[in-house]
C-alpha cells in the first residue's frame, strides 16, 4: 500500500525460495524482466491497495487443523457428523487458532430439513439450495468444535445410499503461508524518508475440500 509514501518510490523483493512461485502473474506496475533475470520483484507501487502477484505454488502445506466428516444415508433419513480440531504440533497458530472457520455442504437434492446440534457457532439450511451452512468461528486449541444429527428427505422421497458429499472449509490463518514461500529481502530507494519496512502474511482459503465417509 502506497498510499502513506511520498514521491515514487521503487521497491525491491527478494525470496529465499522464489521456486516455489509457479505460473506466476503480475501487476503492470512489476518490471518481469527483472523476474526473470533473478526472481526478485522490482516495482513503484501504485496508489492505494492492489494486488502484487498471484502464483500457482509447487508446494502446498497441509492446514494444521483436521476436518472428520462423517455422511451417511439410508431410505429417508441421513446422519451427519462433522468434527475439526487443530493438529498435534501446530504450536505456531495455537495461539491465534484457525478464524473465520466456514464449513459448507451441498446435500442431496432429496434433502427436506435437518435436525442438527453444533457444539460452536450457528447453522443454517437453505431448502432451495440444498446448501448446509456451518458458521464456526474460531478453532483453538482447547476445543474441537462439532456439528452432528440427521437429514431428513422429501416425502416419498429415498436418499441415494451411495451419495457423498463433499465438505467445503473456508478459513483464515494470520501470518501463515501454506505455500511455503518465504520473503528474504524489502528494500525501498527513491525516498526521503527511512519508511518502516515489514511483511505480514495471512492464508485464506475459500474451497479447501474435503471427502466424506
């Protein structure tokens, strides 16, 4: 964001592990030329708040929280439980905990109303949709947050006994990169000042998936 800075200043980023940025793309305001000498991001930041680069990454870190979805189905009745929880030796976000934790599924057409306890946060069913909403919140270490019942089909209607669901998650995870790339150097010429330099880093995820059982 350069919208705090004076003048035109020229930024420079350099990466201890830049191979790990794949099909990278980049805003108009980054030299490639000087990507594809070193790797390193030569830019003047615009005005404002935009975005810098996306990349597609070689590496892809596991999120340190497990989901156990458990869906199952027979005639006119359906059982659900769905369970997460923090990993064992996830020390670094224990503190913080996974936030804005969603967790979304998409039911069976049959599907007429649920019959649900969550042990955290609120959930909603849409009828049109099919769509089961389970607002979380926060995971912390202390507690492993869970949402379990039945699913109950149409009148006359019968679940298919093979149907199986997957578990969207949608999350946030403060100063967290799961790609794995890490910034080695910031560096700043053309100003006349000595700004405050520093990174903070964030994962969102909008369809981390997972398979029910």
């Amino acid at each position: 964001n350069a919208e705090y800075m004076g003048g035109l200043p020229d930024a420079l980023l350099t990466f201890v592990n830049p191979q790990v940025m794949v099909d990278a793309a980049f805003h108009p305001c980054v030299r490639f030329s000087r990507f594809e000498q070193d790797r390193s991001l030569s830019f003047v930041p615009p005005d404002g708040h935009f975005e810098l680069a996306t990349y597609r990454a070689v590496y892809q870190g596991l999120a340190p929280f497990y989901v156990t979805p458990k869906l199952s189905f027979h005639r006119d009745t359906g059982r659900l439980n769905v369970m997460l929880g923090l990993k064992a030796g996830s020390k670094d976000v224990a503190e913080k905990g996974v936030q804005d934790v969603r967790v979304s599924v998409t039911l069976p057409e049959a599907a007429d109303s649920v019959r649900l306890d969550a042990s955290q946060g609120n959930f909603s069913f849409d009828t049109m949709t099919k769509e089961l909403r389970w607002d979380v919140g926060r995971i912390g270490q202390q507690r492993s947050p869970s949402l379990s019942g039945t699913i109950h089909a149409t009148s006359g209607a019968e679940f298919d006994a093979h149907a199986a669901p997957s578990v969207l998650v949608d999350f946030r995870l403060p100063m967290t990169i799961l790609s794995g790339l890490k910034i080695d150097t910031v560096s700043l010429t053309n100003e006349k000042y000595k700004p405050y330099k520093g990174v903070r880093s964030i994962t969102k995820a909008g369809h981390y998936e997972f398979r029910t059982a």
